[in-house]
C-alpha cells in the first residue's frame, strides 16, 4: 500500500500528460484520440510512441507486480492493454508512413534519392527508401545513417514502384502473436521488415495538381517479395535474391553464441527460419547480420527453457527483513539480496546485466528485466515437457499439484525470515502431489552474506559446512488424505488446510527413499505447528518480528521461479 501511494503521489507531482495504465478509461481515451489524430508528422507519431511506452513501462511493473501476487485476472488486464497500446504504435507509423511516402517528392535529394530516418530516445529504430528514381542496380546498399541499421537490397527491385521500410522495435510485439503457444520466445526486440506499394503520382494538368486518392493516401499495402510472384508461391520466394540486413542488437541483451534468426508467418501463426541465412553477431559491435528473402517480422528465437529448470536454489537470511538468495539456472548462478520489499541484483558480473547490478526493484520488475535480456526464469505449466530432470534427458519434470505448490510456496515465506530454504534431491523424484525441501536455522547466527548456504551438504568439504549439512532439516509437504469423517471433528479451522507438513528423517547423501518422520516430529497443516520443539525460541521471535513486506518479496520470488515444481 505504501508503495501505490508513493507511485501516486510521484505521478501527481510530476504532472505527467500520459494515461493512467490502472484507470482504463484514460488508456481508452488516450488510444481512440490518438488514432482520430490526422497529424501524419513522423517525427511527432514516433514521439507520441514514446510517450505510449513510457505508459506501458508503467503497465509493466503493475504487470510485473501481479505475476508475484499471482492475481492472473489482473496480470491479464495489463498484458491486454499494452498489446493494444503497441498495436496503436505499429498503426500510427504505418499513418505517418504513409505521409512520408504520398510526399516522398519533399524528402528527396537533387538524384530523386529519397530516405528517411529516425532514432527514438526508447531504441526505437526507423529508416524508410522510397524508390523514385527506378534506375537499374545490381545491388543497392542503404545505410540508414545514425540508426545502426542498414538494408542491401537486391536487384529484382530496382524498376519497382516501391518503399522499403526497417522498423525496429525494443520490445516484442507482432499483431496477432497473441494465440503464439510455440516453445520459443523472440528476444532483443523485434525487426519489421516491409515492402510497401506506392501510389500512383500526382499529374500536373495546367494549374492543378491532380492527386488519386485510395487506401494508400492513408495507409500502406505490404507486397510480397520477389514482385509479382503469388504468396502461395513458395519456392518463387526462397529461390530469390536475397536481402541482407545488419541491426546493431542492444548491449543489454545475452546474445546466444549461435544466434538463430527466424521470421513470424502470420498464416501459420508460428516462427519459421526458412530463407533466413548466413547469419553472424559480432559480439564488440554487438552488430547482427543475416541474408533473408522475407520482409515480414524478424527476431532472435530462443528457447523458453534454455535456463531452465532450477539445478538447485537457495534463499539464506543474513539479518532481519534481509536475505539473500541464489537460483542456479543452466546458464548463469543468480544472486538476489533481499531487502525488505526490494531485491537486488548481485550476481552474476555479466557486461549485459551491468546497469541492473545493485538496482532496488520489485521481484517482478527484476525478472522481467531479466526476461528482456534474454534469461527467463519464470516458467509456466506449459514449459514442463521440455524441462528435464538432472540426469536425465528423457524424463520431463513433475508439474506439483497446484493447491499443494501453492500452499507449501505461501508457508515457506512465512518462516524465511529465521530459516534458510534450500533444494532437495528428492523433490522431482516424489510426483505431483509431493514437495520436498530443506530448512536450516538462522536465527542464531545471522551473516554478513559472505556464507554459503549449499542446497547440497554434501558436496562441501570443510567441517564447518559438514556440521552445517548435518543441521539442515527435510521437510516433507503433501496433500492430506485425511477421512473426511475425521475433519468434520476438527475444531480449530487452521487446521483445515487440506495439506501437511512433516519433518522426516532422509538426508541427500541416502540411497534409498523414506517418508519416515523424524523422532519426536508430528504433522501439521502449518510449518509454524511443526516447527515447535525442532527450533530454538528466538527463531520463533524472529518469525513473528519478520515484516510483512518481506515475507511478501520472499513469497513473490518463490512464486515467480516456481522452484518446487521446476527444481
């Protein structure tokens, strides 16, 4: 709450002129206005596009916000909203290209050579060729100048009545990719590549100057490529010359070592790579070019799974209200410090990543700005068949039970302030309606940070950590099979969780499989029940003084990593 309150207090203060993204109907006014808008300016639409991300920044954060709280209801009104608000943008700059193109006359040099280019503030990358002079060319290289972006373009469009546009955008965003449920995600943005017809020119008849009027004087028309084959016509198309294109990709993004480019077919509805080669990236000038024979949506593709599942994961308290905690994905270690309400950053020391390290911000806000890099490491059910278990490169993970990962994700938070939380071994190993995991007491002997809290005792060497691994308690979390005639006797309703918990008695390093609990351990519907008598009474102080807005950070990175199904 103090939070929102703060954010609305800034937006006051600031005065800001843009929308609102928590009151819907300012984002449909700002939307309908602008489109009504008949100011076909280039550089005010692409300003104006400006003000509709910094709108959608916002939109971010509260979407951001919702996946940690996992109110999908609302996580679906923000995505909903910044889809049509990028879908206004893409609708806008085909307006003003229009513009430029139904003028092109205006923008052209002495030679009749006509080519605009922009750069936003935001990334957003512009550069149009409008082909006025229709003069015969082997192969036309244009260098949209100040925008890191250049187009070869081939013969068979040198005696065209054409345009081509290069719009890069920042984000992904592609009209129509909503239904995408492919296993891959576009990241580094997304290349808009168009050849777009021109109208037919404007005739001088003494005095007047005659101008056709049709759906180009307001708009644009896509062409297929090459000119004049149909758009069923496959093998016309991959047999044509191609175009070669080079993009100077965003320094914040983890480039893949073999980067794979493909583009959005919109009739399939799915990203193909066919006619896409010799692609390269130069890692020093982050300078990426690749050859294609389709002029339609472009992007970098990368598995949604490539850092996932979790190898193990951690999350240590070192003082009150503070923490700090590690997911070991397949590519990189993770290290978040928790702060109150706030994560930070630490780790890992990746070029890309450099301005997010030491950032206060909200779990959500951290690993979308993590997604936007290139590292996604909030999976989703969907994600499971292509996740793996360690060991094994057949055998998919276990989704858990939605109800018991729930519940068991909602109680670890409430003790993470006194305890460590770690992996278990055991945890893939015991199906859907079973959570494993581990907790060490730190109440006593809270760190700098400097430790670490192994999710595998047994991998450490030193006596300390030996001791350590001998501290560490397995927590066993599982649907309750209790008789429905026995819960009816139940009087104390927080008992009723339709869940247990229990301390048993297994480490890592054993062979063999027990439920069996721990000596003098009894199941409970709430960690805090089983707790009593397994930890000291300042462990139990520290629960209760632990703040709610840590408990709430720790439960939104618990919920966002899903570290007990995809662990």
């Amino acid at each position: 709450r103090n939070i929102l309150e703060n954010e609305e207090w800034q937006r006051y203060s600031a005065c800001l002129d843009i929308p609102d993204p928590l009151k819907e109907g300012e984002l449909n006014t700002f939307m309908s206005t602008w489109l009504d808008d008949d100011n076909g300016d280039l550089k005010s639409t692409l300003n104006n596009c400006q003000r509709a991300e910094l709108v959608c920044k916002e939109a971010n954060t509260y979407l951001a916000r919702s996946k940690g709280a996992g109110d999908k209801e609302k996580a679906a009104y923000f995505e909903k909203y910044m889809g049509l608000l990028r879908d206004t943008q893409l609708d806008k700059i085909d307006f003003s290209t229009a513009n430029v193109i139904n003028n092109a006359e205006d923008y052209a040099n002495d030679k009749r050579a006509c080519q605009v280019q922009q750069l936003s503030e935001n990334g957003l990358k512009y550069g149009l060729w409008v082909n006025l002079a229709k003069k015969p060319f082997r192969l036309k290289v244009v260098d949209f100048h100040g925008t890191g972006m250049s187009v070869d373009i081939p013969k068979p469009l040198a005696l065209q009545s054409v345009a081509l546009r290069a719009l890069y955008l920042p984000f992904t965003h592609i009209k129509g990719m909503e239904a995408y449920t492919g296993n891959d995600n576009a990241i580094g943005g997304v290349i808009h590549l168009d050849m777009l017809r021109l109208p037919k020119p404007a005739r001088r008849v003494k005095d007047w100057q005659m101008t056709p009027i049709s759906q180009l004087t307001n708009g644009v028309e896509r062409m297929h490529y090459p000119p004049g084959a149909s758009p069923h016509d496959h093998a016309a198309s991959l047999n044509a010359q191609p175009f070669r294109v080079k993009v100077t990709m965003p320094k914040t993004l983890v480039v893949p070592a073999e980067p794979r480019v493909c583009y959005w077919n919109n009739v399939k509805n799915e990203w193909s790579n066919e006619g896409i080669h010799e692609i390269t990236f130069d890692p020093p000038s982050r300078l990426l070019s690749f050859q294609t024979t389709k002029l339609t949506p472009i992007a970098i593709l990368q598995s949604r799974q490539t850092d996932l599942p979790f190898e193990r994961w951690s999350i240590k308290p070192t003082s009150l209200n503070t923490a700090e905690a590690t997911f070991e994905a397949k590519r990189f270690n993770i290290n978040i410090t928790v702060d109150g309400p706030m994560c930070i950053l630490t780790g890992p020391k990746q070029g890309e990543l450099e301005n997010l390290i030491g950032k206060k911000m909200e779990p959500g806000q951290l690993f979308t700005e993590l997604k936007l890099r290139g590292i996604n490491l909030c999976p989703t059910d969907e994600d499971a068949s292509n996740c793996f278990q360690e060991g094994s490169a057949e055998a998919p993970i276990v989704i858990k039970n939605q109800d018991l990962e729930t519940k068991a994700l909602n109680d670890i938070s409430t003790v993470a302030g006194a305890f460590a939380i770690g992996s278990s071994v055991w945890n893939q190993k015991r199906g859907s309606s079973k959570c494993v995991f581990r907790i060490l007491e730190k109440a006593g002997s809270f760190d700098d940070g400097s430790g670490e809290v192994s999710p595998r005792g047994s991998e450490n060497g030193d006596e300390g950590k030996q001791q350590e691994e001998e501290d560490w308690k397995t927590v066993l979390y599982e649907l309750d099979e209790q008789k429905a005639e026995l819960e009816t006797k139940v009087e104390e309703p927080t008992l009723s969780n339709g869940v247990k918990c229990t301390f048993i008695d297994i480490t890592e390093a054993d062979s063999d499989w027990t439920s069996k609990p721990e000596p003098g351990a009894v199941s409970h519907a709430y960690m805090n029940y089983s707790l009593q008598g397994k930890c000291t009474p300042e462990a139990l102080d520290v629960i209760r003084e632990t703040s709610s807005e840590y408990t709430a950070t720790i439960r939104s990175l618990l919920i966002l990593t899903r570290v007990l199904s995809f662990s």
